[in-house]
C-alpha cells in the first residue's frame, strides 16, 4: 500500500518533468522566465562549488537553529508542566512573540548582530521554537492519568514521572512538532540569509535581480529539496515510532 | 455572567501589555539604550504618529494584499478539498503532494514568483494565495474524511442524498480542521505578503521596514514592524473569534 503510494507519486514526478521539458522548450521563446528542467540542470552543474557553499552554511544555521530552537521549546514547554502557573502568565507572550512575523525580526537581527551567521540562525531557532513548545506542552499533558497515579501512589520523584511517564507520552507529539520545524529551520535561516551577503537566501535574492533565471530555479529547488527531506526524515521517524507504539502499548 | 470571564482575561492581557511597555520604556531611558539595538516606546510612537500616513497607507495596501490572498487561497484550497472527497484516485496522488507542499518553506519562492508574475501586486497576493492554498486542501480533505464509517453508515441506511451528507455531517465534521488551517495561514498570509513585497514593491509594510532600516529611521521601522504585528495577531483574532462563533458544538481537539 504504502510502496505503491510512493510508485505512483515518484510516476507523478517524473511525468510532470517530462511535460514542463516539453512545454517549456514549445513555447520558450515567450516565458524565459520558465525555462525547461534540462536548463536547470546544467546551470546547477555550472555553479555547483558556489550553491555548495550557500548550501552548506544555510543548512549549518538550520541545524543549529533547529537543535536551539526545539531545545528551548522543550525546555519552557517541561517548565510549564512542571509550573503550571508558570503557563498562566507567559503562554500569551510566547503566543505574541509567536506572532512578530519573521521577516520583521530579520533585519532588527541583521542590525543586532550584522552580517553573518548568528541572525539567520537566530530567525531559524525562532522558527522551530513556537511549533515545539506548543506540541511539547500538549504531548507532557498526554500521559494517561493512571500511570501518573501510579507514580505519585509509589512515591516517585517528580523527575522520575516526567521521565518515565511523560517524556514517553510525549514522543509522538515531538516527532510531529520536529516534521513542522525542520522545514520552518530552512525557511527561517534562508529568511535571515535574505539580506545578507552568503546562503541560500542570499542566492535566491542575487540570482532574482541579476536575472540569473535558471540559477534562481535550481537555488529554488535545492531549497524546496532540502526542506521536504528534513520533513520526510521525521515523517520516517514517526513512521517507525507509530509502529513500536502500536506493538508497543496493549492499553 | 458568560462575558465576565473572557472579560476578566482581555483585561489581565491589556494589563501585561501595558506593563511591558511601561518596563520597556523605563530600560531604555534608564540605560539609554541605543534606537539602533531598540528604540524607546515614546519614540516608536512619535515615528508612528509623525508617519502615520505612509504608515497608514503600508497597512491597507498589505492588510489587502493578505485578505485577497487569504480568501483566494482558502476557496481554491477548499474547492480542491471537495474534488478530493469525491474522488480517491485523485486524492492519493494529490494529497500527500499537498501534505509535502504545506511545509516547504514557500516563502523562498517569492524571488522565483516576482521574476514569473513581476514586479507589482500579483506576485504578492500569489504569494499569500500560496501560502493559504495547501493547510487548506490538506486541512479540508482530511476534515470531510473525518466523520465515523458509524455516521457515514447511517446515513447510506437513511438513504440520504449527496447533499445532505455533505451539508449534515462531511461539511459539519470538516469545519474544526479548516478553522485549525485558518488560524495559522490568517496571519501567515499577511507574513507572506510582507515577503513578498520584499522582492516585488516599494510600498507596503514588508517594504517600510526594510526601507526604514537602510535609512537607519530605526524607531520608524519598529513603528512598521509592531503595525505589522499587531495586524498579524488581528489576524489571529479574527479567525479564533470566528471560530467560536461557527463550531458552537464541542470539538475533541486533535
């Protein structure tokens, strides 16, 4: 089911490939701003050292980012378990801090700290941070109450229960918290690169106003490239998660 | 007595607001902080009202370009929603490209949509349509597939027409999933128009920032970005105040 599932989307792509080759090499000439997947392959060849580069240093402040990011997350989302009064008072500040749009933090980053990496990987910690500190919360509150009875009726201390109990719990709500954070680590780092002078974001910018059209495609499609596979690895992760905790858990 | 409480919350928020910025004020003269780390309430009010039409006018344009975006995305989104409810040749094909879609970071296509579509408004409504187009679908088609084999049975018993299986209970049961997708694309249209406006206009809120930071006008470009803020958690609220108005029934939260 699920191998047929991939057959028939990997058809899909492929023939969607063939198609926009077709059309775009028909009517070329009109839309230079479409040109065909051949093109954007050999430009990519062209200037694979320089996107290599741009590569490398966007996806070190995604991961940085999203290491950071999530960490944090985890860690407010565990002190709001723990405190719940703690929750009380700065669930809405988490949620307003949540809600300065990303590209108006960029640039006050960029003057902060200049041009380098520090801003976009601040952008990309941003980022991962609201979806883990939401998901982390929730998954804490998801252990059943009867094994947190059980822990409090033995006497356990309250690290053990989070550890034993609700960090278990927890796990597939993370799984889902990383599926959404490691793309947003890509979009946020290529966000803070945006005004920069080096990254993907950079490459994106440059290539738009020199017009380098097939450059700006293949920087596109690295970009969109490097995003889906951090998704589809946690997507696998929670693949193989969901079948232990379904072999795992009779109750 | 149902409005006292929801009262007693908004007046404990605007209590927290108030009492940060008086903070923020009191740390930024005290220290004198330089405007370039962070300016100074006052001043980002005095920039706000001595630029308060350009800044009004920044707003329009991308409280426009986001609310065109966010509409045309949703009834495109939502549209395709439906085609893949009736149709599950074209649902697994479709959906697991949109669930992928949903989390590509689109806004690094803005470069790409402003060299296709140009300079100009287009791109950037385009770029909100994106950005509301694929939690919509995605949130929709799983939403009409939520409702029991249980229910869908009785209503086949029933003998139900299409139509009211739809109005009754598939339409019903999709509502909390796409109230969930509006919720987070409201202000992520506004994030996108800003983006957007970025790469494809000199006008608008996106492009006031940056065009405030490259004056070094810092307390006019926090004037723009607490606007734009304060327009996304508008968004925000828009969409949760009509959620609770819609789904009078209770939701189990997924």
């Amino acid at each position: 089911m699920r191998r047929r599932s991939v057959i028939e989307t990997a058809v899909a792509l492929v023939a969607l490939v063939v198609v926009w080759e077709v059309v775009a090499r028909l009517v070329g000439a009109r839309f230079p701003v479409v040109p065909p997947p051949s093109e954007i392959a050999a430009a990519t060849a062209r200037s694979a050292y320089p996107i290599w580069l741009n590569l490398r240093l966007t996806l070190i402040e995604a991961s940085i980012g999203l290491v950071a990011g999530s960490a944090l997350g985890l860690l407010l989302a565990a002190a709001f378990v723990v405190w719940p009064r703690a929750e009380a008072s700065l669930y809405n500040l988490v949620v307003t801090i949540h809600s300065i749009p990303l590209v108006a933090v960029a640039p006050i980053l960029l003057i902060w700290f200049g041009v380098g990496i520090t801003a976009p990987t601040i952008v990309a910690a941003l980022a991962c941070f609201f979806p883990m500190v939401v998901s982390a919360t929730r998954g804490f509150r998801a252990a059943s109450q009867s094994s947190l009875d059980l822990m409090r009726v033995l006497d356990a201390p309250s690290a053990q229960s989070f550890l034993r109990v609700r960090l278990p719990a927890s796990l597939p709500f993370l799984i889902a918290a990383l599926k959404i954070a490691a793309p947003a680590a890509v979009l946020g780092a290529t966000v803070g690169e945006w005004l920069g002078t080096a990254g993907i974001g950079y490459l994106l910018f440059s290539s738009m106003a020199n017009f380098q059209v097939a450059l700006l495609w293949a920087t596109m499609l690295i970009a969109a490239s490097v995003a889906a596979i951090g998704y589809l690895a946690f997507a696998g992760v929670e693949h193989v998660l969901v079948d232990w905790h379904a072999h795992g858990s009779e109750a | 007595m149902t409005l006292i409480r929801p009262l007693a919350y908004v007046i404990r928020d605007a209590g927290a607001i108030i009492v940060f910025v008086i903070v923020w004020q009191l740390v930024t003269v005290v220290f004198s902080v330089p405007a370039f780390l962070v300016p100074a309430p006052s001043a980002i009010a005095e920039a706000l009202v001595a630029n308060v039409g350009r800044v009004g006018a920044a707003l329009g344009q991308t409280g426009a370009e986001a609310a065109l975006g966010f509409v045309g995305g949703n009834l495109l989104g939502l549209a395709l929603a439906l085609i893949f409810a009736r149709s599950r040749a074209l649902e697994r094909v479709g959906l697991p490209v949109a669930i992928a879609l949903r989390s590509v970071p689109l806004i690094a296509i803005a470069p790409l949509l402003t060299i296709i579509l140009g300079f100009g408004p287009t791109t950037i409504i385009v770029m909100a349509v994106l950005i509301s187009f694929f939690p919509a679908l995605v949130g929709g088609a799983s939403g009409l597939r939520a409702p029991s084999a249980e229910a869908l049975d009785l209503m086949r018993v029933l003998d139900a027409p299409e139509r009211v299986r739809y109005a009754r209970l598939r339409i019903p049961a999709a509502l909390p999933f796409v109230f969930a997708a509006f919720k987070v694309t409201a202000p992520a249209s506004v994030l996108a128009a800003m983006v957007a406006e970025w790469t494809a206009a000199n006008s608008g809120l996106g492009y006031l920032i940056i065009d405030a930071g490259e004056q070094y006008r810092f307390p006019l470009m926090w004037a723009g970005i607490v606007t734009a803020t304060m327009l996304a958690v508008a968004a925000f609220i828009a969409a949760s105040v009509v959620e609770r108005r819609v789904i009078s029934w209770p939701v189990e939260s997924a």
